[in-house]
C-alpha cells in the first residue's frame, strides 16, 4: 500500500511538471526570452515538487532517513523512466535529443529538477523536524 501512495505523489508531481511544460511553451516562452523562459519553468516545477512533497510525504508515516532517499531515488528512476519512454516512444525523439535536456543550455536546469526530485522526500522530512510541524 505505502508503494502505490508513493506512487500517487509521483504522479501528482508527474501531472503538474506536464502543465509546467504546457504552461512554458504556451505563455512564458512567447512573451520571455528562451533562455528566462526555462530558468523560469524550471524554478515553479523544483517548487511545486517542494510544495508537494512538504503536503502529502508526511502522509505516508514517519520513515528513516533511508527510506525517504528510497522514496526519492524511486521517484527518480520514475521520472527518468518517463521521460526518456515517452520522449522515444511518443515524440520520436533520439538519444542525443533526449540528452540535450542535461547540457544546462537555454537556461534548461533539468538535471537540478532530477535532483529536487530525488532530495525532496529527505529534505521535506528533515525540515519539518526541524520547525516540528506535524503532518
């Protein structure tokens, strides 16, 4: 049950990075500069992982500090999964094409988002221990 309702935040976190993406290209890109425009993106989605993980991860129970990395690095291997099968599979797009989102170019910071991704369970618990707010 804990895999499916961590899963389910991943989810969440996959449905807003999609709207993030359509959000980018439909309004920022057009009235921003390209390289802003992705610098932008990329700050909302790192948050909302943020915002999210801070909601619902505490929902899931008091963890050890590994296994909220597990939770992490599962949520990483999702997203990369994601990612890389859609990008092929959907889109059409080549090896090199995929990779182009991990150079930091245009103002792309998909790497650091891969890292929220993996940090944002670890962190979120760390720091509401520390300022104890419960779940």
């Amino acid at each position: 049950m804990l895999s499916l309702r961590v899963f389910g935040i991943w989810l969440l976190i996959l449905i807003l990075a999609v709207m993030n993406g359509a959000f980018r290209e439909a309004v920022l890109i057009p009235a921003l500069p390209r390289t802003m425009a992705f610098l932008i993106s990329g700050i909302m989605l790192a948050s909302c992982i943020v915002i999210v993980s801070f909601w619902l991860v505490p929902r899931l129970g008091r963890r050890s500090a590994q296994q909220y990395w597990g939770i992490g690095a599962f949520w990483l291997a999702l997203t990369l999964a994601f990612e890389f099968g859609f990008g092929y599979f959907v889109r059409g797009l080549s090896g090199h094409d995929l990779l182009g989102a991990y150079t930091f170019q245009d103002g792309n910071i998909w790497p650091l988002i891969l890292l929220a991704v993996l940090v944002a369970p670890r962190m979120v618990a760390r720091l509401r221990k520390l300022i104890r707010v419960q779940p």
